[in-house]
C-alpha cells in the first residue's frame, strides 16, 4: 500500500501494515537463525509517513509490539521507538527496524 498515514491511509490499515511488517521481520529473522524459538526482539525502530497533525504513531507501532508478544512471548518484549516522518521510500505509510538476537 501506499500513502500518507492520516490523509490516504486509515490509523487502522496502517497498524495492520505494522503487522505484516513485524512479521515479515520475524521471517527473516528464522530464515537468520533457522527456528523461531531461538529469536528475541531486542529493539523496534518503526516509521510512520504520517501527516503533521497526526499524533497516534504510538498507536500504529502499538500493532506491531503486541503481535511480537503474542508470537514470542517474553523473547517478543522489546524498547521501541516509533517516528512520524515526512515520507518513506517507495511511499510506504509503515516501515520498522527490528534489532533482534539468538536465544
């Protein structure tokens, strides 16, 4: 998808697209490691295109958190940080970086 969180793209598209991001992190991360035990999220960076008067990007990264939780248990808790920009590239509304190690 496409757009500008806030003006293009609902609060509640952009947390599912924060869920398929978390999950295409964690399928990288076993395709690293080789076995989804043996993941832990240390930290998640996520980006979100947003207008300037949109504020819930807490809101958006929250999806993401709490589907690293509910997938890894305690080795899915994590610090995150989540950042309303001007714009991503391919004009992406959601982008995350995820910082993980081996159990």
């Amino acid at each position: 998808m496409q757009g500008v969180v806030g003006r293009d793209v609902e609060l509640e598209t952009a947390q599912e697209l924060a869920r398929h991001a978390a999950l295409n992190a964690l399928a990288a991360a076993v395709q690293a490691v080789g076995d989804l035990d043996r993941v832990r999220i240390v930290q998640m960076l996520v980006f979100v295109a947003s207008t300037p008067d949109f504020g819930e990007q807490s809101k958006v990264a929250n999806a993401a958190s709490e589907l690293l939780i509910e997938v890894l248990g305690e080795n899915g808790r994590h610090a995150r940080t989540a950042i309303g920009v001007a714009g991503l590239p391919l004009n992406s509304p959601v982008e995350i970086q995820v910082i993980c190690t081996v159990v």
